[in-house]
C-alpha cells in the first residue's frame, strides 16, 4: 500500500508542477495580448485561444499522463 501511495503523490506533485508552470508561461502571453492589442474580438479571440492551450493541455496530462 505505501508504494501505491507514494506513486500517486508522486503524479500528484507532477501534475500541480505541470498545472503551475504551465500558468506561470502562459501569464505572460495574456499580459502581452492585453498590453499590445487594442479592445477588440480579435483580442478577446486571442485570449480564448490562450485559455484553450491551457485547457487542452491540462485535458491531455489528465488523460495521459506527465512524462
């Protein structure tokens, strides 16, 4: 039972490094969409798009798994 335990930490802490950095990058490209685009439904579209990675991202290591 430890084993098992300890591998599902394991992944567990991977997934919240994965969900973390995954953030941290991507912060940066909303800040950039809303520091250098004008008020637009492009720029709302950019943002969307930006939300999608992180959710089909997050779907993926879900599904898949953190190598």
């Amino acid at each position: 039972m430890d084993l098992e335990k300890e591998a599902k930490r394991h992944v567990e802490h991977k997934q919240k490094l994965f969900y973390q950095t995954l953030s941290n990058k991507l912060e940066p490209v909303r800040e950039c969409i809303l520091e250098f685009l004008p008020e637009s439904r492009g720029r709302d579209r950019a943002l969307e798009h930006v939300d999608d990675v992180a959710a089909l991202a997050r779907y993926t290591a879900e599904l898949h798994g953190i190598k």
